[in-house]
C-alpha cells in the first residue's frame, strides 16, 4: 500500500472514489477504523474495487453490509 499514514489513505480512498462516482455517491463514502464503506449498488461497488486495487497497489476485500458495501484493505 502506497500510504504511510491513516490520513493520507484517506485522501487516497476519497480521491479513488471520486474518479468514478457522482457526488451523490461520493458523499457517502465513510472510512471507518481501515474499512470503506459505500452505498451503491453492486455494478459500482465493483468499479469501486478495481479502482481502488489500481490506485492503491493491495488486495481490496468487498463484502455487502446491510445496504453498503464495505471495502477492506488487505
């Protein structure tokens, strides 16, 4: 992961997003204790996860929670 701080994955993770979603979307994306979590249906939590992958160079995990998507950095 290209990241040394909590802050900066953060930033990371915002910006990833924001490529791809709409403000709607973008302003519901949480980051909790490391994990993301989004709501959107399943075609852009997928969008979300190949872009996170490429943009952050780890293994990102999806899992649907209730009616988010949560995003875990491995």
């Amino acid at each position: 992961m290209s990241s040394n701080n909590y802050h900066e994955l953060t930033a990371l993770v915002q910006a990833s997003v924001d490529k791809l979603m709409d403000s709607a979307i973008s302003k519901s994306v949480n980051l909790y204790c490391g994990t993301l979590f989004v709501k959107c249906n399943a075609y852009s939590a997928n969008e979300i996860q190949m872009q996170l992958i490429k943009d952050l160079n780890c293994f990102v995990q999806k899992n649907k929670v209730g009616p988010e998507y949560a995003f875990d950095f491995i």
